[in-house]
C-alpha cells in the first residue's frame, strides 16, 4: 500500500509539472497598447447614402438601412480611435499610395468589392476585412462565392476552436454568443492551410467566421501572405450588435494584426 501510495503522489507531481510548464501559447494575449502611435487607413463606402439622399423618389426604407450601415463604421472608427489609433477615413476610389503612410488597412462590408478588386492584395502592411467578398481578391480563400467564402443568415453563435491564440480574446473554446440578435448576418471564409482559424459558425465547422495569416504564410494558392492577414465576421451592420464577447475578440483582432510576429 506504501510503494502504491507514493506511485500516486509521483503522478499527482508529474501532473502538476505538466501543468506549470503548458507552452506560453496557453496564456497568450495581445499588447493592449499596441495600438498607441499607430494610424490605420478605414476603407468604407462614402457615397450611397448621400446618393440615396438625394434620389427621386427617396427611399425611405433605403435610406435608414444606409444610415444604419454609415452608423456602424463610425462607430467602428470611433472605437479603434478610444484604442489609441489614428484613423483615416477612405473610400472605394483611394489609391493604394495612400497605405505607404499607414500602419494598418481596414476593409469595411460596406464597400463595393468590385470596386475594390484586388488593390490590397500585394500591401505590405496588415491588413483585417470584414467584406468577405474580397478574400478571394486578397488571396486569402479561393474565388468561388457560396463555396469559399458567403454570408449567412441568422447567426448570433461561433464556437471558438483555438482558445489558446492571442486571437480569441481569452474566452473559453466552444460556444460564445458575440451578436445581440439571432438573426443577424454573419460573414465566413474557409482559408487556406496556412491560415489559424480561432472560430467558425456554429454547427459549420467548414466556415471561418474569424482566420488569420502570420505574415509569410501560405494563403490561397501559393500567394504568401505580404503582412498579417485577418477576416473578421461582421457584416453591414453588425458592429453595433457585437456583445462583450464579440467586441473582445474584434479588439483583440486588430491589436494582433499591428503587434510584432513572435
């Protein structure tokens, strides 16, 4: 009973040993003064709404939901802006020059993607886009929307798969609820094998909701990733109906995109 008794207690050691010695990925997080002395460029679209202003006849209907979406990316820019980045508004017409005095590129859902095409794709800087439209022109899936990329319907869910990644905001793996409404829209990618997925749509574990590059990671194709590389889930209108735990992992997206590889 002796020799079993110690056996025990060398495993319960052992146990502990593992335990204090779990790699530093483990307690991983983002700096979050990262973004302090940083400038991103906040590429949305500028002119629907004032275009819809103007129309004859107005569209009421048309108008709100614009405003709505006008309302979501100020709001967004707001937000990074209490993070400690200086942000500058773009649009669809900005010249890609513009980057070289930049940090950071954000790509809104609120673009036109083909006005967009793939300016972006080569830009040295890091880079996060909600228009899942654009991850094909990114490099970042393949072309082919509904099977690479798409937007679902009433999602409010993601269960996070890769806990342990500075990415995933310190939640715990599984089921999080990151939108106030179930049924809301939710954008998705299935990236390539050198991507990390931190979460996808619930129930579909084949769509991305939130994947991301390291720079010089293999993306679609053989195309290496020129900086850090993100997609995040929203969508139009989806940026004021983030819960805690949605806005947790979106600042945690764009704190890791700007912060130093390891």
């Amino acid at each position: 009973m002796s020799i079993q008794r110690t056996g025990l207690q060398v495993s319960a050691a052992l146990a502990l040993l593992v335990i204090s010695f779990q790699p530093t990925a483990w307690a991983a997080t983002v700096n979050p003064n990262a973004a302090h002395g940083k400038k991103v460029l906040y590429v949305y679209n500028q002119i629907k709404l004032e275009k819809a202003r103007t129309a004859e006849p107005t569209d009421p209907k048309r108008i709100a939901q614009l405003e709505s979406w006008r309302k979501n990316d100020e709001d967004a820019m707001q937000f990074l802006r209490s993070l400690g980045f200086t942000v500058t508004g773009a649009n669809e017409a900005t010249p890609v020059e513009a980057v070289k005095t930049e940090d950071f590129v954000i790509i809104s859902e609120t673009v036109d993607a083909v006005d967009v095409g793939t300016k972006y794709r080569y830009v040295t800087v890091p880079l996060l886009t909600f228009e899942n439209d654009l991850l094909g022109e990114l490099g970042m899936t393949a072309l082919k929307n509904g099977r690479d990329y798409g937007t679902d319907d009433d999602q409010r869910f993601i269960w996070l798969v890769n806990a342990p990644h500075p990415l995933a905001a310190g939640l715990a793996a599984g089921i999080q609820n990151v939108l106030t409404d179930e049924h809301c829209k939710m954008n998705w990618g299935k990236p390539g094998l050198g991507a990390v997925t931190i979460a996808t749509l619930r129930g579909e574990p084949e769509k991305a909701a939130i994947f991301a590059y390291e720079k010089g990671a293999t993306m679609n194709g053989e195309f290496l990733a020129p900086a850090r590389r993100v997609s995040f889930l929203l969508w139009q209108d989806t940026f004021d109906q983030m819960r805690p735990e949605g806005l947790a992992l979106f600042k945690a997206a764009v704190l890791w995109a700007v912060s130093p590889a390891e």
